[in-house]
C-alpha cells in the first residue's frame, strides 16, 4: 500500500485517468492489473539492483531496465533479461533469459540494408537462448516441467536468499557459461547439440552456416548448402550474402 501511495503521489499512475482528466479510485480487473504489474516491476528492479548489478557490472554488462548486457570484440553479443509474471499476489515471480545475439547473425537479419544502417543490436536478433533455472529452494514450482519450472520467485520472507542465492548462481555458474557461448565455435557447438531442452532458435544448418560464414571455406558452405532439407530461396539468399560480406571485409 505504501508503494502504492508513494507511486501516486508522484503522478506515476496517468494511465488511469478518465477521460474527464480527473483521477479516480478504480476497482475494475484491468486496472487492479495494472496496478500489481507496475509494483511487481519496481520490486524486480529494486532486486536486481541489489542483487544482479553488481556482479553483472563486474563481468562488463551493461544495465537497461531489466536487461543486462556484453558485446565482446567480434561484435556479439549476450543478453540476461529479466521479466515478470503476474501469477502470485504474495510474491515477486520471474524469469531469467540468456540470448545471444553473434554478428553475421544480426547482419543476415538486417541484409537488405546497408551496413551502415543496420539497427543497434538488440535481443530480439536471438540466434539461441536458454533460461536460468533456479535451484527447488528458489522456484515459484519446483515440481512442474517445462516453462513452469522457470520461474523463480522471493517474497518478504526470502529476498535476501532468493538474491544471494541468483547473484552466486549467476557468478559462479551462468558467466562462465555465456563466455563459452559468446565464442562461436562454443555457441555452435550448443547449437547442434542433441540435448534438451536446446538453446537453438532456428535450424541448425542455417544457424551453423550463418554462425561460422566467417569461418568455413566456400567447399564447407556448398557441403550444409546441399542438405535437402533447405530451401532454394535460402540457398540463393545465403550465397548472395556471403560473396557480399566478403567483399565488403565483414
């Protein structure tokens, strides 16, 4: 209720004004929706900002809102985003995302453009991602599968561990995981693996022909070229490219 006040009182709450410009006091589901998504939201960022920042800092990433971000010397680039889901009025539930984001693969998204017009990198160029999951004492339902099993989740009563417990997770196990997948022979090697649940986004021999365009001989390329299951539009589109990219050093 105090959020709730001191939200409003600074004027933070416009959209439920009525059409008259008057603010009322509403108690239709959208709105109570709103309300509960907008103090989820802030509680999640006042975590992170205890919690996350800090040890993302330390690795190099860059924070914006709920995203962290690094982009290393080749031009890829990793992603962790946060994001909230309103399932729980007595807790804060959320999930965590990996994406990656390599830099032909952003660049055969934006081929059509000129190079110099490509848009700023962002997560939605994802080649292949993966969720943090969060050890039982942390989960909003450990016993589910799939999605479910995604969700974290801390109240009052948990914060502090449900924080230490990210921050030591992300430290000592997801960091030095999307450094390894922040080089492309990692990233690909994740991307053609056969274990589940994948990281891979697209299929595996466009991914690997995009992924490594920089890397495998014009006899390679014509090898994954070749398998039947890719279509001539793509077989077309993807030479083009290539001979473009060399030509232009990308």
């Amino acid at each position: 209720m105090l959020e709730y006040l001191v939200r409003l009182f600074r004027g933070e709450f416009d959209d439920m004004r009525a059409d008259d410009g008057v603010r009322r006091f509403v108690h239709d589901s959208p709105t109570k929706n709103f309300i509960f998504g907008g103090l989820v939201m802030t509680i999640l960022n006042d975590f992170l900002r205890e919690y996350v920042t800090p040890v993302m800092s330390a690795a190099g990433f860059k924070k914006k809102g709920a995203e962290y971000r690094f982009t290393n010397g080749a031009g890829d680039s990793a992603f962790l985003t946060f994001s909230t889901t309103r399932i729980d009025p007595e807790a804060c539930v959320f999930f965590a995302t990996c994406s990656f984001v390599p830099e032909p693969y952003w660049a055969w998204l934006n081929r059509r453009q000129a190079e110099a017009n490509f848009p700023p990198t962002d997560a939605s160029g994802v080649l292949a991602a993966y969720s943090v999951l969060p050890p039982d004492a942390f989960a909003h339902a450990p016993a589910s599968s799939g999605l479910a099993r995604a969700r974290w989740a801390f109240s009052d009563r948990n914060r502090s561990d449900v924080g230490t417990g990210l921050a030591g997770q992300l430290k000592t196990e997801e960091l030095p995981r999307i450094e390894r997948l922040l080089m492309r022979p990692g990233l690909l090697a994740e991307i053609t693996s056969s274990r589940s649940p994948s990281v891979r986004r697209w299929g595996a021999v466009q991914s690997e022909l995009v992924l490594m365009a920089d890397h495998y001989t014009t006899p390679q390329q014509e090898m994954l070229l070749a398998v039947p299951d890719l279509d001539d539009t793509f077989r077309r589109d993807y030479r083009e490219w290539v001979a473009k990219r060399a030509t232009s050093g990308g």
